[in-house]
C-alpha cells in the first residue's frame, strides 16, 4: 500500500485520537499509515474487531462523521492477518486494516486516504482504532428453555450443534411465531443492529428442508435492515446472541406468492437459527 503522510494523532490510547494534517491533504488512494501504536492485547486472527471510525474531509479537515460520540463502534470485520489486498486500487477498506493491523495491538489507530477519482466530496481520510475484538460463537450456548409450547415442532442438534427437526403434527401459524430454544446471553440484537451473524437451517412444513448454512460449513451475516425477509428482521429482534430461535414465518413476512427457488408461492417457512454474533 501507498504510505500516508503529513498525518499525525495525539492523545491517550483507546480515546478519541485528536488529527492534525494541513488543508488541504494531497494523497495516493489508498494509501495507510499506523498514527499511533495501540496498548491493549496483540490482535488475534479470526476475531471479530470493533473499530471506531472518524472521517475527515482532505479538503477542510473537517471532520465529517465519526463513531466515538455515539460509542457504537462498526464491528463487521473479523480479522484476517493473511488477507493481503492484491494492488492498493482493487483493495477493500476491509482488505487494508487487516494488512494494516497485522502484529498491531488493540488501540492501536491508523489512517487511510481515499482518493479514487470521484471528486472532492468523496476522498476523504478515513482513521480507525480497533478498542475490543472477541470470538464468534460456533453454535448457540446458554441454558435451554423449558417451557416451549408443545404443538411446536421439536428441534434437536447434534453434538456440533446441527439442527433436525421434526414436524410434530405442525400446520403452521399465520402470525410469526419467535420462539426461544436456547437462551444465550450475550448482547441483545435491537432496532440499531445493523447485522446478526448466524448459522440456520430452513424447511417447509411438510418438512423438506430447503437451506442450510451448517451444510455449506459456513455462517451467514443477516444484515436486519432490509437484506433478510421481514420475518427474520421481526423474529431475531430481542434475542440475545448464544440463542437460538425457531422461527415459523407465514408467507405475508416471507417471500409472499413468489416462488423463491425450492419454496413454492405461499409458503410457511420454518427456520432454527443460532446468533452466533451481532454488530
């Protein structure tokens, strides 16, 4: 990557850093530059980071938006030391802090410069300090619900927590049903979260299943904002991460009368999901 100069931060570690460059700033897109040396624990791969993000524009410095004043850090990026960005015009911001933050340490602050051609209002100095970083859960953990209604279909898992289900008789519902197998406690997803990590299976009701995220061996980042039928976004609110929830979605918060792939129009869906994080 390009080296960012002329850009220096003062303060304490794990604060919000004060950003000094002058107006205005000249530089490569792309370009990095580490502005202050972290104090906290060296960054593990395959964690999730929180950094805290502050946006200058490189023709003011005016700052342009930041998260520190809010104090709700953009957790979206689980940390990858070997996902090095193949040329700094076709790397991801994504790409970047972690070749950047490679061996660094958590509040640790760095700077990226933008300046991809689009005009002023859109290059801007981009300065990011990661304050927390945790591990993703691999399956839903707490204490299992007792009191489960019992007309609802029975949900067992295997021992690395896959789910199966059995039908139970069950026709369906025509209102959502939410309900809590295994109550976690991590944080809770509210109406400010913007994505739920999870691994999920989904079947009809006569119990075809259609989708699994345990058979692809991967998870699936929700994005509960309008990337997930409402259902979802209605269903997973409340719930705190380590649970998981089974969720029978009526066709009106599904996908309606669209024939979507392996579901037919006008279908209940039903679905066991583990929250396996939330950002």
């Amino acid at each position: 990557m390009p080296q960012l100069t002329g850009v220096t931060a003062k303060g304490t570690p794990g604060k919000k850093p004060e950003i000094s460059f002058k107006t205005p700033l000249s530089v490569e897109n792309n370009a990095t530059a580490i502005l202050q040396e972290g104090d906290g624990e060296t960054l593990k791969n395959g964690d999730r980071l929180c950094m805290q993000l502050t946006q200058y524009s490189l023709k003011t410095g005016e700052e342009v938006a930041t998260t520190w004043d809010t104090n709700v850090p953009d957790c979206s990026l689980v940390f990858n030391e070997s996902d090095e960005p193949g040329s700094a015009e076709s790397a991801t911001l994504a790409q970047i802090a972690n070749s950047t933050l490679k061996g660094k340490k958590i509040n640790t602050t760095f700077g990226v410069g933008i300046n991809d051609g689009s005009g002023d209002n859109q290059n801007y100095l981009l300065v990011a300090t990661p304050v927390s970083q945790s591990k993703d859960l691999e399956k839903a953990e707490g204490k299992k619900v007792k009191d489960v209604p019992a007309d609802l279909p029975k949900v067992t898992t295997d021992a690395d927590g896959k789910p199966s289900i059995d039908m139970n008789g069950y026709k369906g519902s025509d209102k959502l049903v939410a309900q809590t197998l295994i109550e976690g406690n991590g944080p809770e997803i509210t109406d400010d979260t913007y994505a739920a990590v999870v691994k999920y299976t989904g079947w009809l009701l006569d119990g075809k299943q259609f989708d699994s995220s345990w058979d692809r061996n991967d998870t699936f980042t929700a994005t509960l904002n309008g990337g997930v039928i409402q259902g979802w976004t209605e269903g997973l609110r409340g719930k705190k991460v380590g649970s998981q929830v089974l969720l029978v979605v009526p066709p009106d918060l599904g996908y309606g009368d669209k024939e979507q792939g392996e579901i037919p129009a006008n279908s209940t869906l039903v679905f066991v999901v583990d929250i396996l994080a939330k950002y």
